[in-house]
C-alpha cells in the first residue's frame, strides 16, 4: 500500500521536475521539455514481453517526462536528440512497478517532395527497482503526399532486446519490421489513420521466434469545448503473432491474436497544460493459458510543456 511519505515524495518529485524544466525552457529556447503526471487503474496487471499475467487490478501512479534539442539544422536537414523518463508505481503488485530511461536521436531532410529519416532508440528498462532488459531500435522511414489530402509514411526497423537475468536469456531477440501508414486528411485538423506492419522475431528458442502482423486505425477529431479546441481520439489495433516453434507447455505450435481499442479526450486548460483521459481495452486471446486474457483500465493525467 501507498502511505503519506510514499505520495510526498512523489507529489514534491513531481514539483521539482516541473520547476527545473521550466527553468531549464527559460535559459535555453531550443529544448523542447514535456511532463505528465497521472493516475491510472488496471483491473488486469500483465508484462507482455515475459507473459506475466497478475488477473488482478491495482491502482497506479504515472510520471512520463522528455527533454529533447535540435543540435543540428541546415535548410531542410536536422538533427534532434531525446531522452524520456517513465516510471510507474503501483499500489499494492509493486513488483510490477516499471522504469524506463529512453535515449533516442533522429536525422531528417528532404529528397525532393519526400521527407526521408532515420532513427535510433535506446531503452534501458527496469522491473520492481532491478535491471530487467535493455532494447536498441534503429531505422529510416520516409512521408510523403500522394494525393491533395492523403499522405503515406513507411518505415522499416531492427530491434534487438536483451533481457538482463540470465534465466530470461531465451527471450532474447532480434526483430525485422517493416510497415506503412496512410493519413487521410478530412476537414480542419481531422484525420483517419489506416497501417499495417509485418514483423519477423527470432528468439533464442524456436517457440519464442514468431511471423507477426499488425493492422492499425484511428481517428482524430478536435472540437470546440467553450473557448479551447479539445482533441477526441478513437484508435483500434488488431495484431497476430504466428510462433514458429512447438512450445512444450501446449504440446504445440503457440498463436496469439489480440484486440485492443482505445478512446482518449485532450482538454487544453492553458497555453502549456493539458488535462488528459483515456479508456483502453484488450482481449488478448491465445493457445497459452497465461497469455489468453482480457483487461480494462482508465486514466487520468496532467501534461505539461514547455
């Protein structure tokens, strides 16, 4: 359980972190720096990429924070750098609590009418306080209109995790991926976004190597709430993962399909804060007890930016 001390420090790291960024923002224009601190309940606790599955709900504390720069920028070419923070803390399942330090840099130009770039990513992950795995993502993408109101994005990416307990070893990996994503552009600021992406994971054993495909939608659509423009975002996921070796603990080949749709509400309430709300569900069906489940969970967050 939380007690008083617990949300103290908390609430004053919180209040720490919004009053160095803001000075930071002020002595330095070219820093972009983002906070958001928010509550959330889970009524299913799960850390997909060990399956483990809690089927039990806890409440949460949420801190995400990013401070990011342009080093570099000549005509249409630059170059930005990133760090982010997250960390949950969970209530009562505190071996469930997550922290992740996210470094990240990315070049972008311009090839005529295509934007082109490319990205790479690193995220050191910890699990209840303790190194829990490490993910390098790099890879190039390019955008550009292919129609008055349509606009294509692809990309491809490697990824390559590496768990830090020895006995998780076998769920080391690496990962191909390759998608493309269109925008259909409506009215104002409107969107309908459709994406497909096909992935290729090779474990350190067979049963954990997989095919996988992921379909995506989402629609974006600001409105007027009294003198702000508030943003309505309604997206679904549909993602199936074909194993590729036999997984003795189910005499047989593993499939996982999973559904997951979210709605979320924005609501400006000044120039650089922002109240947040999201509903998310999953259902999460598969061949492999653990991973066969279904989850609910709402949000409440504050962000700031500077």
């Amino acid at each position: 359980m939380w007690n008083a001390r617990e949300v103290v420090q908390w609430v004053v790291l919180a209040g720490a972190c919004s009053l160095a960024t803001a000075g930071a923002a002020k002595a330095e224009n070219s820093l972009e720096i983002d906070l958001e601190v928010g509550g959330e309940y889970n009524d299913n606790v799960t850390i997909d990429s060990i399956d483990s599955t809690s089927r039990q709900g806890d409440s949460l504390l949420r801190i995400n924070g990013a401070i990011g720069a342009q080093v570099f920028e000549k005509g249409d070419t630059s170059l930005s750098g990133r760090y982010s923070f997250f960390q949950s803390v969970y209530q009562d399942l505190s071996n469930f609590d997550l922290q992740i330090h996210g470094l990240s840099a990315r070049l972008k130009s311009k090839v005529g009418k295509v934007n082109v770039g490319g990205s790479y990513r690193y995220d050191h992950i910890r699990l209840d306080g303790a190194a829990f795995l490490g993910v390098h993502s790099v890879g190039p993408d390019i955008g550009l209109l292919i129609a008055k109101k349509t606009y294509l994005t692809a990309s491809y990416q490697f990824r390559q995790q590496t768990f830090a307990d020895p006995l998780r070893s076998e769920r080391n990996a690496d990962r191909h991926s390759a998608d493309a994503k269109l925008y259909f552009l409506l009215d104002g600021t409107k969107n309908i976004t459709t994406g497909y992406r096909i992935s290729r994971q090779t474990a350190e054993i067979d049963s954990l190597s997989y095919w996988g495909h992921t379909f995506d939608a989402g629609y974006k659509h600001p409105f007027k709430l009294g003198s702000k423009e508030a943003t309505f975002r309604l997206r679904y996921q549909y993602r199936q993962k074909d194993y590729t070796g036999f997984d003795a603990a189910i005499g047989d080949e593993r499939q996982d399909k999973r559904h997951t749709a979210r709605v979320s509400l924005e609501i400006p309430l000044t120039e650089k804060l922002e109240l947040g709300a999201e509903y998310k569900y999953v259902s999460s069906i598969s061949n492999l007890p653990v991973a066969d489940y279904t989850g609910n969970s709402v949000r409440a967050s504050l962000s700031w930016s500077f």
